[in-house]
C-alpha cells in the first residue's frame, strides 16, 4: 500500500529545479546568540555533517537552530525534514525550540519523532511489503514473554533451561543488529544450542498470523523493505531532503543502517553525538557508528563543540583528564570562559556505610550553608552511583535522618520487587499469620500453583478461620490438591515451619550438647544467626536460583540487590527487629512536595545536570565494573571510562569522588583498591580531603590499619598515594565495627588452617561464597559461614 499523500502530489508536480522558488525566506534570521562553532554546524547546509558536541556545549540549541535556519532560509519545507531523537521528551523539547524561533511555521514537521515513532508511520504504509495489515499491533515486553512461552511450550523446550523472559532477550539482540533469522551468524545460533533460530522462526510467523509486531520488528521491517524495494527507498530519499539526528552515538545497527540508506539521496543528513557519551553498549548501541561517520559519509563536515557553558574548569579537566584514557575516540577537548570554581574533591573512607554518614552530613551542612558557602537546596544535589545495589546505604541514612530523597529512574530500595518478595519470605519466617506475605510469594518462583489453587488455600483458611500457611497446610494434609502443585506446596510449608523454628530456637527442642555419638564426639547443635539464617531463606526457598537462572539483563543487578539486602541485616540483632525499623522508615516516609536530594544511577543520569554532584564508590571492581571488563574486555573498560566522564560532567559547581577502603562484596569484607579512573584524575584539579569528625585516636587507628594494609600491597595505586602523601588516611572505622568477626570475613583459600569456637581446629577443604568447607579435627566435616572462623594463628587472641 503506497498512499502517500499531499507530500507526494507535491513531489511528482513541482520539478526539483523549482521546488526551492515555491519556499517563503526569512532573511533576518538571528544567529548572534551561536558561538563560532555552533554558527559553523548550523550554516553548513549542504552534505553530511557530524557535529560533535560534548556536554554542555549547547547541542541541543545547535541542533533545533539548524532546523529552524533550514525553513526560515527556505532550504527546505517542513515536510521533507526527517528529524529523529530517542525520546518523546527530547522530541517534544525539540519541536517547543523551534517554535519559539519561527512560530508555527514549523507545524508541518510531520516528521520530527522518535526512531520508533516516524518508523512507524512509514511501516503502515507498506505493511504488506513484509506480510502485515496497515492496522497491526504494537506488543508490549510481557506480550512478548507470552508469546514466547507458548511457543516453548509447543516445541516441548525445558523452560528452566531456555527462559522465555531470556530468548525474547536473544532475540530483541538480533533485531538491534538488523539480523532477521536467516541472518542470525552460525556462531551465535550455537552458542544456544541451536534452539533459538528456530524459535525466532516459529515467534516471527506467529507474529505474522496476529498481525503484530515487537519494539525490534518496527527498525527491522523498515530496514527489509528499504533493502528490498529499492522504488520504495528511493521515494523517501527524494522526499527527505535534510536528515538530523540527535544522540547519535547511541543508535544500534538497525538505526544506523535505516539512517544510512535514507541518506544516500541528497547526503544532506546531520548528526549530533558525542563518542566520549556513549554508555549504553549493553542495550545494543554500537560507538563505532558514530567513530565511522567520516568513512560513512566522504567529504564529511566535522564540526566540534568545545566550549562548555555548564561546569567549572576543574570539573571538566577533571573529566577531560579521565576519558583521555580511552583510544577510541574522535577527539576533543572541552574549554569554558568560567575563570572560579573549586577543585574536584576526593576522599578516601573506611566503609560504605562512612561513605553515605558523611555525605549525608555535607549534604545538610550546604543545605544550611555552614561552611562558607552560600545554602544550597536540595534539588540542586544528586548522588550518582555505579549499580542500584549502592543505594541502601543512602537511602537507610536519610531515612534514619530525615533527609528528603527521591530515587530518580526506580523505585526506591525497599520498594524494589526482589527487596518486597525477599522481606516477604522474612516476614513468614518471624510470623505465620502475615497472609500479605503469603499471598506475595507462594507462588514466587513458580511452585506450580495456579490461580485456583490460591483460592482453595484461601478458602480453606476462612473456612476454618485460620492464617493462609494453616490453610495451606490443611490443604497438603488432605491432599486437596495434586501434582507438582501439591508436593510443591507440602514443601513451602516445611520450609516455613523450619525458618520460623531457627528464628526462635529456644521454642524448639534443642540437642544436648553433652550427647555423644557413636564415635564418640560431642554431637554439635544446628543454630544461625540472622543473617545465615537471611541467606538460607533465600537459597532454600529458590528465590536466589531464579534470578541466578534469568538472563535478562537486570537479574543481575537484583541479585546485586538482594546481596545488600542481607548485608544491611548486620546493624540489627535479629530479623524481627530489621523487620521492624524497615516498616517504620518507610511508613515514616512521606511523599510531601518540597526539595529532595536525586539519587541515580549514572546511565541515568545522562542528559541531566545538578550544581552539586556526589559520586560514590569508585572502587575497583565496582567502578568500572567488573563484570562489564570481564563480558566486553577493553570494549566494556572503555564504555566503563565514558560513564565516568558523563558522571564528573553533570557537575556545575561541586563535583565529590569518594570511594571505600572495605566493602561488603559477596558476603564477604574485602579491601577495595581505588577506581583506576582516581589514578586518571589530574592532580593540580583534585583537592584530597580528609574526612570530617577524625580524631586523634580514630587517626591512629586509621593509621594502623593503613599501614598493614600499604605493607601488604592492597593499595599501591597513584590514587591512594596521593592520600598517603598528604600525611592523609581514610576515614576511621566505628568503634563497633572494629571487631574479631570483621577480621575473619577476609577471604581464606583451601587449606588454610582454622579455628571455631565451638567445633576447635580444622582445615579449610573447599570454598563456596561466603561458606567454608571444613574439615575439623573432632566434629568433622561441616559448612561455616566464614565470619565464625579465625585463622588458627589468631585464635590465641580471639577474646571468646
């Protein structure tokens, strides 16, 4: 279906040559408000041009200027501009700007959207071209999930195996690149056991006998007819006569390759981008579209915006000094007229839990403008981290402060849903009558148990006028139920009497500890402590399997975030009472309008800017992730470089880097070593601050524990020895966190040579997380979590 309309009765009567004579010109179009640079990218109309624009460098007034000076100086109708960004917002930003320059002479831009918005339009003229009906249907994620499901189903595919949340994953991977199923390399279809292709195969036909498309289908088909009906393409290149895009350095293979071909016409397509920008690898932007622009496109015009109109000097060589590391980059360097300012701060701490205690102080000694400065409010501050998982800690001490906060790009910590399903589990564990708690995870993960099976345990619980486990537990007795549903169900529930057993041990029968076997060894008694106990909760009821065995990008932030969760379980005495100061925070908390402290992460935090920015946890490891380095080698370290850059540039006034010298990683307390990216700081833009509140003593046990850990070559970067140079340490620990227990959580290897209060001596046999394979020389074999354990040369000192 061709039905182009008023546009193409326009194309076919007015002969190129004079189509330019039937545009209205503004003459006296101002351009006196553009530096040099930006007048340069707006004024080079014709053939391609790359405007490179780093942050703050007013891109976005570039860009709208050059649109706008394009219809007032006649170059082109309203109706053949393609102008394409990422977002609704930007845009809707987009269209306000250029109103505000030549008024509703812009209204015909019919085609100024979102890549997925004019792409779109164009796929309802030709959806026949690739076996669609002009009115099909857009679905959703959970759409998709579905559909996927079916699909596994009928192939008789082991769901556990291949996640249908994981193949739909796979597949949206696949589209990005422009791969339809016959594309799909023989190297990535065996990498899924050759089960995905033909997956892609029977979900693709489906589509087609619904009439539907993906999100990915939308950029694909597009790209398909362009490829195969050249007539068709070659419309839309005559048609479209100037091309803008915004952001391009975060377009994927398929943008990129339905771009180039609408640009092959007049050549006149402009993209504005930043490769120092480009953070979003993960999610299928590929840097190297815009690193390719001038071979792309011969005789391209490189303009690059240098001149910053948002941060002071020293937060952009701070940040200049950074992304210098990477190497593939075009290259330049940003500048401001600015002459004030302060250095960027850095400060080393002792933990993340100092870290967000004293960031949490400056944010209130500026909001009250008690050192020196004048107030500053708290919507002019944000906290920007690595990974969600670091933003407990923030939000438990503001919480605990009453500092307003708001969470920018998610819930908040304790509002996330593995965070709600995991403090469900532990609100079973303290009381069998929570039904809320219940009703949320019978059936997370997957037990089996229908929507019917809810209702049984439901209703046999009113019927009997008790909790929904006493339900459930009638129900398994009687066999009400069968299958999977039944044996699944029999045991959750001795699951949770066993919980709520070990949350109270003294309610239930305990071994004597003067019993003796048959060998003749003191029989030990099974007891955890809280934060065990947490942790098995979350094994045993397979909750910390499921997200293990999802391959969605974000299960590993959840776990991540589930790690924390449990970490935060160590300031409280037991589950009721972390359960307790959780409910009253947050009922504590209130959604009343005033200024609030942002707190996001930094892939979030792109487009944004604050006078004040905090940037916690620069840590190896953590920032630049290692997970990132060890899936995407120098590509993923480079991508980590360019997160930092976007990071310290959001900065106006203060930019603050902090990072701790332990941090509870994997269960376990680790000495971090300082982000390589603090070694690429440049020293003259860094002031290295010594933490508030150091007192002597508190110095000299920093001091100490500075010393052992530099004669052990823990931290040995530029970074730290900048620190040590200054005569300066990190912050010191609490006196209460200065305990045996700490020193024992370090990391021991097989072999070593241990000691436990209560089973003695024995020999570390293997090592699985944060529990110890043991084998004692009285009590045997037995798995410790590794906080209860003391190197054998120690345990002369252990004050037990």
């Amino acid at each position: 279906m061709n039905d182009f309309s008023e546009e193409d009765a326009f194309e076919a009567a007015v002969p190129l040559s004079q189509r330019a004579m039937a545009r209205p010109a503004m003459p006296d179009f101002d351009l006196s408000g553009l530096n040099a640079a930006q007048r340069e990218a707006v004024e080079t109309v014709n053939g391609p041009v790359l405007m490179l624009a780093g942050a703050g460098t007013g891109k976005t007034k570039a860009l709208t200027t050059r649109i706008a000076y394009l219809l007032a100086k006649g170059h082109a109708q309203p109706h053949e501009i393609l102008a394409v960004t990422f977002t609704n917002k930007a845009a809707r930003e987009m269209k306000n700007r250029i109103g505000g320059l030549i008024g509703d002479a812009q209204e015909g831009m019919r085609w100024l959207g979102t890549f997925h918005s004019v792409c779109v339009k164009q796929l309802r003229r030709h959806a026949e071209l690739v076996g669609l009906k002009s009115g099909f249907t857009i679905l959703d994620t959970d759409d998709q999930i579905r559909l996927m499901k079916q699909l596994i189903d009928a192939a008789g595919i082991d769901a556990k195996r291949w996640p249908p949340r994981m193949l739909s994953g796979i597949i949206d991977a696949w589209k990005n690149k422009a791969w339809t199923p016959d594309k799909v390399p023989a190297s990535d279809s065996a990498a899924f056991d050759s089960q995905a292709v033909p997956l892609y195969i029977a979900y693709q036909r489906r589509l087609l006998e619904l009439n539907a498309v993906d999100f990915g289908d939308i950029l694909l088909h597009m790209v398909t007819i362009f490829q195969t009906h050249p007539d068709i393409l070659q419309q839309y290149q005559r048609w479209f006569r100037y091309i803008l895009v915004d952001e391009y350095q975060d377009t994927n293979v398929a943008q990129y390759l339905w771009l180039r071909l609408l640009a092959q016409g007049h050549k006149n397509i402009c993209c504005v981008g930043d490769d120092d920008q480009s953070i979003y690898g993960w999610r299928g932007a590929e840097v190297g579209n815009i690193l390719r622009f001038e071979s792309d496109f011969p005789g391209a015009h490189v303009v690059r915006l240098e001149e910053n109109y948002r941060s002071t000097p020293h937060i952009l060589a701070a940040a200049s000094g950074v992304i210098a590391g990477n190497r593939d980059r075009l290259g330049k360097t940003l500048f401001t007229a600015r002459e004030d300012g302060e250095k960027v701060r850095l400060t080393g701490y002792w933990d993340g839990d100092e870290e967000a205690r004293s960031i949490g102080d400056d944010i209130e000694s500026m909001q009250r403008g008690t050192r020196g400065m004048d107030p500053i409010g708290l919507d002019s501050m944000a906290i920007l981290v690595r990974a969600s998982h670091q933003m407990r800690a923030f939000e438990d001490r503001f919480l605990s402060i009453g500092l307003p906060y708001r969470v920018i790009g998610g819930p908040r910590f304790y509002e996330r849903m593995e965070i709600r399903d995991a403090m469900a589990y532990f609100r079973l564990a303290v009381s069998h009558d929570d039904d809320l708690a219940f009703e949320r995870v019978v059936n997370t993960p997957k037990r089996g148990l229908g929507e019917k099976a809810v209702q049984m345990i439901q209703r046999t619980a009113r019927d009997n006028n008790l909790s929904l486990v006493e339900g459930a537990r009638i129900v398994c007795q009687n066999r009400l139920l069968g299958g999977k549903g039944l044996k699944e169900l029999t045991k959750f529930v001795a699951d949770l009497d066993r919980w709520h057993d070990a949350v109270y041990p003294d309610s239930t029968p305990m071994i004597d500890d003067d019993a003796v076997l048959d060998d003749g060894f003191a029989t030990p008694v099974t007891t955890y402590d809280h934060i065990a106990l947490a942790e098995m909760i979350l094994d045993e009821s397979g909750y910390t399997g499921y997200w293990q065995n999802d391959k969605t990008p974000e299960a590993p932030g959840r776990l991540e975030n589930l790690k924390e969760l449990v970490k935060a379980l160590e300031n409280f005495e037991n589950l009721q009472g972390f359960l307790e100061h959780v409910s009253l925070i947050m009922e504590n908390e209130t959604e009343e309008q005033g200024e609030k402290v942002s707190i996001m992460t930094l892939h979030a935090a792109k487009g944004l800017e604050f006078p004040v920015v905090f940037l916690p946890g620069w840590e190896e490891g953590l920032f630049p992730s290692q997970r990132s380095m060890d899936e995407s080698g120098l590509k993923g370290l480079e991508e980590e470089r360019r997160l930092a850059y976007v990071g310290i540039t959001r900065a106006e006034e203060i930019c603050a880097i902090s990072f701790a010298s332990n941090r509870r990683v994997y269960g376990q307390w680790q000495s971090q070593l300082p982000s390589r990216f603090v070694d690429e700081l440049p020293p003259a833009h860094v002031d290295v601050l010594t933490p508030s509140g150091l007192s002597s003593g508190a110095g000299m046990v920093a001091s100490e524990l500075h010393d052992r850990a530099h004669s052990a070559d823990v931290y040995n970067s530029p970074g730290w020895k900048r620190l040590q140079s200054r005569g300066q340490t990190p912050n010191a620990p609490r006196a209460q966190s200065i305990t045996i227990n700490a020193t024992a959580e370090c990391a021991f290897v097989a072999g070593d040579r241990v000691f436990h209060q209560k089973f003695g001596y024995g020999n570390v046999d293997g090592i699985e997380g944060d529990k110890l394979l043991i084998s004692f020389d009285k009590a045997g074999i037995k798995h410790v979590v590794a906080r209860f354990v003391v190197s054998a040369d120690a345990a002369d000192d252990v004050p037990f």
